[in-house]
C-alpha cells in the first residue's frame, strides 16, 4: 500500500474509546457485552460484580469502537478494594473519545448524581443511556424522569434502551459514531480485548462465584489462575484456580455440603471456558482462607488490582 492510499484509508477509518460508566448494577457489562455481540464482561444481579477496568474491542469495516468497561462509582468507598475500583472508575474520564452514562430507568440515587457531576466537569462528549425500560409496560410513565435526567447532566443524546432485549442498541452506536475521531485501528483487527487468557478465566471463574453464592460471600472472594496450560499430548487446557476468601467459614460456604457447591461452580465455569479456550479443559478449583485480603494493599496488588494490568 502507497503512503497515499494509506493516508486516504486512514481519514475514512473512524477509531477511539467509549468508556461506560455509571453507579453499580446499572447494566453496563451487559451493555458492552451486547454492543461487542460477545460475552467479555463478566454479569450478575449483584452490585460491584465488575472490579477492574477493561477493553472491549469491536471492529468493522468503517471503525473500530473500544469499550471501557468499567467498576460501578460508589459512595463510602471504606476499603481498599472499593478505593481500587473508584479509581478504576474515575480513570475512564482521562483519554477517551466518548462516554455512555448508564442510568437505571425510574430510579435516581445520590451515586448517579455523584457521577452527573464528573461528567459536568467534562469536556468529553456524553451520551446518556437510560437502561432497562423493558420493566416499564407504558413507556409514557418515564417522560417525567427522562426530562429529570435532563436537567442532571450535559449530554449530547439521550436514549432510552433494554440491555436485556437490545433496543436501542442501533441508535448507540449510530451516535457514537458522530463523536469518534477519523483514525486508523488502535488495536489489530482480531483483538477482543487488552485483558489476558488468565485474567479472563479467572474472572469466568469469579462470576460463577458471584451468581450462586449469598449476599455476604461474593465480596469477600476473589479468584486467581495459578495454572493454565494447554497439554499437547492430551489436547486439553489445565487450569488450576485459587478462590481466596476471607474467614473460614467463608470457605464452608463455598464447598458447601460434601463439595457440592464448589462442584456446581466448577461445571458452570468449565462450559465458559470451553468457549474461551475453544478447546477442551480440565478445570480444578481450591479454596484458601487469606484474612483482610480485600483492605490490604499489598495482596490486592499480588492479585492483580493493579492499574497496570496487562
């Protein structure tokens, strides 16, 4: 290809970040998963399920759109690990191109508001997404809040989209089109993500953790890859994964009766990685106890709740 052509191809090319951001459980992993057509980010009904930072990347013949997924804002952020996720949080507002502001339909808390003014204090182009209106059977009832939502934030659009059916989903990326700087590909073609193999098993691994256990657990737990290789002579993957958690009776809970529990697990998450890997996988799980690990700043780098994480 000719400096010229190059150079050509470049000015029609439209590439940049979208961070999503909002307060927890909004919806934003399914948003982003949804807009990259794949499962990246890991979902459940919990508030704070996404703990780091991470690219989605979704590319085309005219653009290449990376998501920013990232942790839910919260207030009274009392422990390192919530102090690690604001911040992971706040950091989507530096070098980005466009920003979804996630909003629960009907409902406004002082954590959306909290995120209204960062997003005031902005110069990047803000496109409000006023998720899960599929709960609403007279769309009408949501004009009041849609015009309250209004007069929260600046924003250069505003539309009202179901993460759980999809709508809206056109006119997402319709719009943050308009904003996205003309560009060549930041990423190859074939990228889905900036994240490791590891880092991805283990948060597949952490989900499952997130979805079966109580209300208490799932935030005192967190997973790490010790082993994951792929045997030649097998044709398989090995992953050996550590569920840190931590008091003991945390780790009861997640064996559970004769093993049950962490078996059940064990299943989910293997179907998961299956897909990953694509390839088949031999998965073990262990438990360990290590005490104050989620407001000790020293363990929660050694885990990986680090900025730098690639």
């Amino acid at each position: 290809m000719s400096q010229d052509t190059q150079s050509q191809s470049e000015i029609n090319y439209q590439a940049g970040f979208i961070a999503v951001i909002g307060r927890p459980n909004v919806g934003k992993s399914t948003i982003m998963n949804g807009l990259l057509g794949q499962k990246l980010s890991i979902t459940s009904a919990k508030p704070q399920t996404t703990r780091h930072r991470i690219h989605g990347i979704h590319t085309t013949d005219q653009a290449q759109m990376v998501f920013v997924d990232t942790p839910g804002m919260h207030l009274g952020a009392s422990k390192s690990i919530n102090r690690y996720m604001n911040r992971a949080a706040n950091s989507a507002f530096g070098d980005v191109d466009v920003i979804l502001f996630v909003v629960e339909a009907g409902r406004w808390s002082q954590e959306d508001q909290a995120v209204a003014d960062k997003c005031t204090k902005s110069d990047i182009p803000i496109i409000v997404l006023i998720n899960k209106i599929d709960k609403f059977k007279n769309k009408e009832t949501l004009f009041p809040f849609l015009q309250k939502v209004g007069e929260k934030v600046t924003f250069e659009a505003l539309i009202p989209i179901s993460a759980y059916t999809k709508s809206g989903f056109d006119a997402i990326v319709s719009e943050i089109l308009k904003h996205l700087p003309r560009q060549a590909a930041i990423f190859p073609a074939d990228y889905i993500t900036d994240r490791s193999t590891r880092f991805l098993a283990a948060e597949i691994v952490r989900e499952k953790l997130m979805r079966t256990l109580g209300e208490e657990v799932p935030y005192g737990a967190t997973v790490e890859i010790e082993q994951l290789k792929f045997d030649e002579d097998e044709n398989r993957w090995h992953i050996n994964a550590l569920i840190l958690v931590e008091r003991p009776g945390q780790k009861q809970i997640v064996i559970g009766k004769s093993g049950e529990q962490i078996k059940q697990m064990g299943i989910q998450a293997r179907k998961d990685l299956i897909q990953l890997l694509e390839g088949r996988v031999h998965l073990e799980l262990w438990v360990k106890v290590k005490e104050n690990w989620s407001d000790d700043e020293r363990a929660l780098a050694s885990l990986g709740y680090t900025e730098d994480h690639r």
